[in-house]
C-alpha cells in the first residue's frame, strides 16, 4: 500500500520534516547524474512501544530518519509501516511523558515484524526540531535548543515575536513597547540572530532597528525554536549568534482535517485577537489556510513613563485610577497565509502565499514640527490618531518547499526551499509618509542528504540568498544597497557507541553593493569656544563593492555515558561578514534615539570643528571562537539542562559612543549638551575584540502526578578586550532567576511564575544602569469536553504585583516601562 493512500487509521498524524524541499528541474538532473538506483520491493516493518513496567504506550511517535513516514502507536502501543524500502534505516520513538529512544534498523527482503522499544518516564518533554538539517531533538544536539509548542506556546504567545521568548532561558527581549521587540540571544541580537519562518529568512527589516517589528506571526505557529549558539553552518554567517526558527504548516504535508482557532481579549490595552488554522485535503492534495487579527490601544502602565518625571507619591494615584498609559503604543495588525501541495509516494512539493500587515506607533518617535518630504503621500491610519509618529508595515511572501526520496541509491533524498519576499516599513506623520523601508529579497536552498556511509549519516548544502534594500526620505540613515550570499555546506554524523559526533564546514561568499551617500555636517560647531560655524557641505561619496568570504567550522559530541543522561560539547569556529548599516549608516536613526555612522567613516575632532571622512581601517570579518557545555539529565521525576559557554569574537562590530550630539544640524560635545535640547548622540561603528560567556540552567522536578516544579537561571558577561578598547558592551542582559509551579487535573491546569531580574550595573561607558525588578504572572486552563477534539477556557494575569520595570536592553527604557498588570481572557479548541 502507498504510504500516501488512507493510512488515517495508523497515521493520523503524520507529518513530514520542515527541512526539505524539490524543484522539479533540478530533480530530473539530481536523478539522472545522481540517483541511479535498482528497484526493489517494499516490506514492512512494525513492533511495539512499552513502558518498563511492560505496559503499552499509546499515541507514541515512531518515525524512519531520512525520510517521509512516521506513525502513532494504538492502543496496545502496536505501531506498522507498510511501505518500506530495502536498507540501513534509524528509527526514532519518543512520547510525551516519555523519554526519547533511537534504534538503527536493517530492512532486507523480509518484513521486519518483532522490533520492541521500551520507553523510560521523563520529566522533560522531549520535542524534534525542525531547525537543524540532520534529524535532531533537544537531547541530541551538542548545543541547547529552546522549544516553545502546543500549551505553552500558546499561553506564552504575544504580539511580538521578542516578547512572545523573552522568558525562555538564555533569551531576552529588545523591548521597543509592545509594538516590536526582537529576540536577544545570550547578548546578541540585530545582524547576529537569524530569524526564519520554516527555515528560511524572514526578509525584513527587523534586525537594522529595534523599532521595526519582526515579519511573522506566533498565533499561527505550531513550534518556535530557538539554537542558542552559533548556527552558521545550518543559515550562514547571519546566524553568528543563533537562530529563532517560526514553524506553521503553511506548506502543508497532510491531508489529515484539523481546525484550530483562538479568541483572546486583554485589559491592558484593550487588545481585542483572533486566529485560525485551517488543514484538509483530498487524495494526494492538501491545503491549508491561515489567518489572524489583532487589534491594541495605548498601554497602561504601573508609573510615570519617563523615567526623568517619576515622583515619590504617584503610585497611589496610579493604583486608584489606572490611567497613566504609554503614548503611541497603539497598533493593529492581519494577515493570512494559502497553502496547498501535491503528495508523491516519495515525497511532496508544495506552495504558499502570505501577506501581512502591521499598524503601529512608535513610542518616544517624534519631529516636534519636522515636515515631511515633498514627494509624500497621505496614508489612512487604522491605528490610534494621537500625536506622534506611526508605521506601517506590509510584506508578501511566497514559499516553495518539497522533498523527494530515491530507492537505495547513494543520494537518498534531495531537498530543496524556495522563497521570495517584498517587504516595506513606511514612518508616518500628520498622515504623510517620511521615511520608507523596502526589502525584497530571495533565498534558494538544496540539500542533498547520502545513506549511511561506515555509518556516517550527512547531507551537502547549496544555500543562494540575495535582498534589495532601501530606505528612502528623511530618516534614511543607511542608503540603498544589494547584497548577495552564496554558500557551500557540508554536515556529517556518526554514533560511535553511546557517543554522537557532528561535524560541519561551510564556506561563503557576501557581496555588498551600497549606493552613493553624503556625509557630512553641514553647520556644524562645537563649543565652549566662540561658536565657529563650518562652512562644510556634505559630500557625496562613492563606495567600492564590499566583498566578504566568511569560512565557519565546528565539531561537535553527544555522549550518553549514562541512561537518561548525556553531555554535549561543541566547538565552532565562524565567521560573518558585515551587515550594510553596520559599513554605510550615516544619519539619524530616531528608533534608536542616535545618529549612527557606519564603519566605513571616521568622525574626529579638529580644533572646533567635527570632521567627518572615509576610515582608513578595511572592514574585516568577525571572527568567533564559541565553545559550549551542555549537561542533560532526563530521565525520572528530576531532570535538568545545565549550559555554560565561551565566545571570542575578534574584530567585533559595535558602536562606540563619541561623546557628541548631533541637534538639527548641529554637533555638539557631552558637557555643553542644552538640557532643553533634544540631541542624538552620535554612534561610530568600530571594529575591537569581545569575550562573552555565561551560563544557562534549567531543573524540573514532578513533586507528584498532578505538580510540577520548574527553576531556571541565566547569566551573561561581555566585555571589550581589545588593546585600545576596554569596558562593558551596552545593553546587555541582567542576571535573572525563575521559579515555575505547574498544577495539572483532568479539567484544568494553572501555572504560576515568579522572575527575578537584577540590577545591571555592568555597563558601557555613557550608558546608565538598570534596577532590578521581579515579574509574577499567573494562568489557568479549564478543559470542556465532548466539543471538538478539544476546547479550552483560560485567564491569564500578567505583572500581578503591578511592578514598575524597565528592561536593561531597550533601546527605550528610560520612556517604555512595561506594562502594569494585566489580565487576558481567551478560548481556544480544535476541531
């Protein structure tokens, strides 16, 4: 029988791997030159999954590495594929609850019919991940892995893709208002962290400023992960310092029906949201559709917003009223995704499209009377009306995915992903478009995966990725620039015993084509002296094509030198080359509240003049030395995730603070900054060598069936080492620590979570320090029966104690608190 004709009652629930896809052309070549391979019969292969005390497992997932199939255990914890070709196959089971097993199994001309896997309780839930190429979970990764599904991403879910991670340990929030916050991973964020949306970049804008959000949508995810540590072998040099990988079945591999939906409402700032996932299909076609809603007013907020008005006697006032709200927080947003794809005995290829859009405000964004451009367009705001500036963001994008599997040839499965997108982020004032962001971008990528070779288990990867960017009127602080990527990859893996060893090699090649700029300060003056006025004009420069080959290396072990216990170690050498705000910015950046200027420029000081001209230095590529400990324990009532990490990073890009304002065309030093006035301080990206390390730990304990205890930790240090350079990188994250209490009955389950964060006083120079503050948040679920496959009511408080907070790495802390305490009530169920 195909593996694709009704197979619903043993595999309802099948689904394929996130990680590959086929273009047709390139299949037919891939076959001829290839592929070549003798035809053989299918057998089947079937056993029985247990507990160890003998008693069956039901729903158990067992799934054939490398390729397409994957069934449930039934009742009697018996599980039968019924289509499976001759060769050397590994077999992973797992089962909530349970622990995570592998066998390698050899299919010869007979059915394989007596194979019997015991299962060991686990405390830890032990989930796949879709993010790495060879097939991987939690536990068999050299480095940590975060995994936000089912329940918990959904009681986590929040407007932001930043705030919907920040409790995740060893992540944290840039924190831009509720309106766009980006993920922070051990201290690193913007052209370090990769964001991908099944596994290929988003195309945004998201990582050149805080204040533009990221292009995707949690409600409609079905998994986000997140690699924390380098990932440039898997996604380039972009994913230097880790990678948030938003899964959804968009492309869909099934033709199973499924119906989710969810409703919520918030009082803090009225948010009003809705979404649905929609899954059929008919013979061997599938289809899929998806859509959200989301609509927020200004947020309220526990004190004065402006950390510079706060008064001693407010809290009672803010306590009585609730009406002290951060201005311009407002936003709305939508958007859909169609999908549908063709299912092969071997394989699948599948479409979709998606658009989106956000409207939003920009807290603490304003020209107080700046104009915008004379070729400015009115725009109709769904967002709120009150003063300040807004954005509007929109993106379409298109998805190409699909695997094919060959019978017994060397090349045992080719993969290949497709996706374009066109991204713009327009800053808008009194209804007039000021400045506009544009990205289109496209990314191609082919995996070739081999069977297994003296055990080794690999894949090669050609990766293609290119974007157009442009920002264009008056706050375009970086010019239009072309960039491109090509890439090389190869990925082995092996298991000697109870120790799997990983290792990689990727070799890149980034161009950078930036478009002219002027530099300069025209009128420029620096007091105490007699104000000299400079007659500088800007001038307009031309720049040489950028050229970067960063070359990445790592190798990596999982040894299990005890059952349910293992250690992973990694060490990853990689290397990235500069992003084109990081060489070309020359402007005010208002998102950041700075005037950023790119490596390419030096600005000094000549007498009482600001000079502003091309840096002698070349760009070079960072370089970074990542070494990572892992220890797991997960089996039993206890379990536990203990990570501790070095990174080197030579020829780090950061921006140095010069010690200048820039006010309306006018610079001017720290000390004779007006207070009155609302100056830029102007940032110079350089170049200087960085250590970071810190440590993650995560403890679960099951105190009985129905109570669960979690407590978790991180910690981060970086600090400048270059020669010339020393201190404190800015905005890096504080110490934190939490404790999680989780109740679970057969009609509700509630949670309560308290998180410590501390006083960073860690800091840059001209940065100032942050006070510590503690987060309680609490849900609960009620399970109703018998509509739908399932139905769930549920509160949510967030901030219980009404604590007023700031975060250490917002850009905006000194003028975005957080929000006060909030309750959010919602129903959610599938059918």
């Amino acid at each position: 029988m195909s593996f694709f004709a009704n197979q619903k009652s043993i595999n309802s629930q099948v689904k394929f791997p996130l990680k590959k896809i086929v273009n047709t052309g390139v299949l037919s070549t891939l076959v001829t030159m290839l592929c070549f391979s003798q035809t053989s019969l299918a057998q089947s292969l079937s056993g029985v999954v247990l507990n160890k005390q003998g008693q069956a497992i039901y729903n158990a997932r067992v799934e054939l590495a490398n390729g397409t199939q994957q069934v449930r255990s039934n009742a009697q914890g018996v599980f039968i594929f019924t289509d499976v070709k001759q060769g050397v196959f590994e077999v992973h089971i797992s089962a909530k609850n349970y622990g995570h097993s592998k066998q390698q199994i050899i299919i010869k001309e007979q059915d394989v019919t007596d194979l019997k896997v015991v299962l060991s309780a686990s405390v830890m839930e032990i989930i796949d991940v879709h993010a790495m190429p060879l097939h991987s979970s939690l536990i068999e990764s050299a480095l940590p892995i975060n995994v936000l599904s089912a329940d918990e991403l959904k009681m986590k879910q929040a407007a932001t893709l930043g705030e919907t991670l920040k409790n995740e340990v060893g992540v944290h929030s840039s924190y831009y208002g509720p309106v766009a916050s980006t993920p922070i991973i051990r201290g690193l964020d913007g052209p370090r962290v990769l964001i991908t949306q099944n596994g290929l970049d988003v195309g945004d804008a998201s990582r050149i400023g805080p204040d533009h959000v990221v292009a995707t949508e949690t409600s409609t995810a079905t998994q986000i992960e997140v690699l924390r540590g380098p990932a440039t072998l898997f996604y380039g040099s972009g994913a230097i310092g880790g990678v948030v990988n938003v899964v959804d079945e968009r492309v869909p591999r099934s033709t199973d029906d499924q119906i989710d939906y969810l409703l919520q409402y918030n009082d803090v700032s009225n948010e009003r949201q809705g979404s649905i996932n929609i899954q059929t299909g008919r013979d061997n076609i599938a289809f899929h559709l998806d859509g959200f809603w989301r609509d927020s007013k200004d947020y309220k907020l526990a004190g004065e917003a402006d950390s510079h008005e706060e008064h001693q006697d407010s809290d009672a006032e803010y306590e009585e009223h609730g009406k002290i709200r951060l201005e311009n927080s407002a936003s709305t947003s939508s958007g859909a995704t169609f999908g549908t794809s063709y299912l092969l005995d071997d394989g699948f290829i599948g479409f979709s499209y998606g658009f989106m859009s956000r409207d939003y405000g920009i807290p603490g964004h304003s020209h107080e009377g700046e104009h915008a451009d004379e070729h400015s367009q009115p725009l109709t705001l769904s967002a709120s009306q009150d003063s300040g500036v807004y954005a509007k963001m929109q993106q379409d994008r298109w998805q190409v995915l699909g695997e094919y599997n060959f019978e017994q040839a060397f090349i045992s499965q080719v993969g290949t992903k497709f996706s374009y997108s066109d991204y713009q982020h327009q800053e808008i004032e009194s209804g007039l478009v000021g400045t506009t962001f544009s990205n289109k971008s496209t990314e191609a990528r082919i995996d070739l995966f081999h069977r297994d070779f003296s055990g080794w288990q690999g894949a090669w990867t050609i990766h293609y990725k290119a974007s157009d960017f442009k920002a264009l009127g008056e706050e375009a602080f970086s010019p239009p620039a072309k960039s491109a990527m090509f890439a090389a990859a190869w990925l082995e893996e092996k298991h000697f015993g109870p120790v799997l060893l990983q290792l990689g090699a990727r070799i890149e090649q980034v161009t950078i084509d930036a478009d002219d700029s002027l530099i300069g300060f025209a009128d420029s003056h620096v007091l105490p002296t007699e104000p000299t006025h400079n007659e500088q004009h800007q001038t307009l420069v031309s720049f040489e094509r950028q050229s970067f080959t960063p070359i990445s290396a790592s190798a990596g072990l999982v040894w299990d030198y005890q059952s349910g216990y293992n250690l992973g170690f990694s060490l990853a050498l990689s290397q990235r080359g500069a992003s084109s705000g990081e060489l070309f910015s020359f402007g005010p950046h208002i998102g950041t509240n700075t005037f950023e200027v790119g490596a390419m420029f030096a600005v000094h000081q000549d007498g009482d003049e600001i000079q502003v001209e091309l840096a002698e230095q070349v760009p070079r590529v960072e370089t970074s030395l990542n070494l990572d400990l892992t220890l797991r324990k997960f089996n039993g009532d206890f379990g536990y995730v203990i990570s501790a990490f070095y990174n080197r990073i030579d020829d780090y890009y950061y921006q140095k603070n010069t010690g200048l304002f820039f006010v309306e065309e006018h610079v001017h030093t720290v000390a004779e900054a007006d207070e009155d006035e609302s100056g830029l301080p102007i940032l110079v990206y350089q170049q200087a060598d960085v250590h970071m390390y810190g440590a993650e730990a995560e403890f679960v304990y099951q105190v009985s069936s129905a109570v669960k205890t979690s407590l978790i930790a991180d910690y981060i240090r970086a600090r400048l080492i270059d020669n010339d350079e020393k201190g404190n990188l800015p905005r890096i994250p504080p110490m934190r620590l939490g404790v999680i209490v989780n109740y679970q009955a057969d009609k509700f389950a509630s949670e309560l979570s308290v998180s410590h964060y501390f006083a960073q006083t860690d800091i840059a120079e001209l940065e100032t320090t942050t006070d510590s503050y503690t987060m309680v948040d609490a849900h609960v679920n009620y399970y109703i029966a018998g509509v739908g496959d399932d139905l769930t009511l549920y509160l949510k408080g967030q901030n219980l104690t009404n604590e007023h907070a700031r975060v250490h790495s917002s850009f905006i802390k000194e003028i975005a608190p957080l929000p006060g305490r909030n309750f959010s009530i919602g129903i959610r169920g599938s059918f």
